[in-house]
C-alpha cells in the first residue's frame, strides 16, 4: 500500500446530522430517554419536538412525557442515525489505573477512528476487501474528490461490486466512509468527518424507511446511491422484506414525506410505499 504522508491501519474483511434536528435536540433527546422525566420545563427544544415529532403535551408553562414519547424520542435517534444513549468518558487503555483491567472503561481500539475505502486514489492503494483505519484528520487529507457516506460495514468492503456504482461516481477519486455502528467505530466520528468536509456526498443506505430517512438528512448530498429502480424492484419482490419497511415507516414516514416527489429520494419512498417491503444491501443488485 502507498499513502504517503497518511498513517493508517488497514484491515480485511473478517474484521469486526440531520434535517430539522440539531446537536441541541439530539442531546435533549438522549437525556430524556435516559432520566425518564414525567416533565420538563417549556423551551424552545422542547416546543419543537412536541410540534415536529409529536413528543410530550403542554401542561401551563411546562411539557409532560409518558412512555409512549420515551419511546419515539428513542425511535427517532435510531431513524436518523444517532445514538439513543450518550457514550461515557473511556480512557486509552495506555492511560487505565494500574490495578485495573486495561479493558475497563477503557477506548475501544476503533475509537477516535474512522473506516474508509479508497475507491481510485492516486497514489492510494489496498487489497480489495479490505479498509483503512485512521483519524478524522488524515482521513480529511485524502486527495478525493466525493464521499461515499456509506451506512453498512460489509458492503462497503465490496463496493467494487456494484458495477451500477460507476454512474454515480462518475470518473471521480472517491473516499467510501463507513458511518459506524453500536461496538465498533463510533457514529459521532464519523458525522465529525462528514460535518468538517467540504466536498459532495453520495449516500449509500439500506432500501427501507429508516435509511432513506438517514440519507435525507445527510449534508452537502448530490445523490441516493440505489441499483436502478426497475432491478431494485425485482430484487425487493425476490426478498420479500416486509419487517424492513414496516420496522421503521411510522417513525421515518413524516421526514420522508416531505421529500420532493420527484427527487430521487421521493421516487425511491414512492417505490417503497407502493412495494410496502425494503432491502438492505447485502442484497443489492450487482448489475
């Protein structure tokens, strides 16, 4: 592999913002979900998740809250791709107590990192099935010119496979950027990466509600990376997923909505009404 100037880790396949919500409404969503408070006094956060999201009832000068929002405020973090609970504050485990086992409390390996795939870098180069592991910082300093925002490990790896791909990437030096999952390579890194970049964005998402909901909501986007829509429909009838699109449509349904029909995040969320089943990636059309 040549990276010059760029340290980083590569790994093999065998290895483990949005729209209309601000870093403000995530938190006070997160903490909502973690206090379970049967009130919180009115404010301006507040107001808008009762009027955007339906969270809480206006009771005089204060919102109150049961179960049922405890629930869509936890479903909503979910549908649009944050955590529903806040990470603790680990140490590297260089830094952990003598005494103490460097596993407890302690960063994760993948933690302050994000997973990448060079797709036609100059000078960029690692085995097919394979990624890169590097801070948000060197990551930023690859000379691409589109990030690939893409929501699922494994597929990601194997995106030399979607020949279909070449249509949106159009010729260009490209950085595949893993969005991160609960257990390894933190979501948060990754939306730092995604929030400090400048260049345009192609999301790569499951077909269901909540990944198109995610999509949605992803910055500077110049397009939904789907098959074309005839191939991705025969592929849905093929797999039948109706727990896929009925997992996330109520939560999804009202951001999806208000997608421009005709853009392409509309046509896909006409599809999928109309099919009433979703596809994750893993079964993709190659072609």
């Amino acid at each position: 592999m040549t990276c010059k100037g760029v340290y980083a880790r590569v790994v093999g396949l065998g290895c483990g913002g949005c729209e209309g919500m601000n870093q403000h409404q995530v938190t006070f969503l997160r903490r909502l979900i973690e206090t379970e408070p049967p009130f919180r006094p009115y404010s301006a956060t507040a107001e808008y998740l009762l009027n955007a999201e339906g969270i809480g009832k206006v009771q005089g000068r204060r919102v109150v809250y049961t179960q049922r929002d405890f629930e869509v405020a936890r479903n909503l973090l979910k549908a649009r791709g944050f955590e529903p609970s806040r990470q603790s504050e680990p140490v590297p485990r260089s830094q952990v107590q003598p005494g103490e086992s460097e596993k407890w409390g302690a960063l994760r390996v993948s933690d302050g990192l994000v997973a990448v795939v060079p797709l036609g870098l100059p000078g960029v180069q690692i085995p097919m099935g394979s990624m890169l592991c590097m801070d948000v910082r060197q990551a930023l300093a690859l000379p691409y010119e589109v990030l690939v925002f893409c929501e699922n490990l494994e597929p990601m790896l194997r995106l030399h496979e979607y020949q279909w791909l070449a249509g949106f990437l159009k010729g260009r030096p490209a950085l595949a950027l893993f969005r991160g999952a609960p257990g390894y390579f933190r979501t948060d890194v990754a939306n730092e990466l995604l929030v400090q970049d400048h260049r345009p964005v192609l999301a790569f998402f499951d077909f269901d509600p909540r990944g198109l909901s995610m999509a949605a909501s992803v910055p500077r986007r110049e397009a939904l990376c789907l098959p074309p829509l005839d191939s991705l429909e025969v592929a849905v009838k093929g797999q039948r997923r109706k727990d896929l699109y009925l997992g996330s449509v109520e939560v999804s349904r009202p951001h999806l909505e208000a997608q421009p029909a005709e853009g392409d995040l509309g046509l896909a969320w006409g599809l999928m009404k109309r099919l009433e089943m979703g596809l994750d990636q893993e079964h993709f059309p190659h072609l």
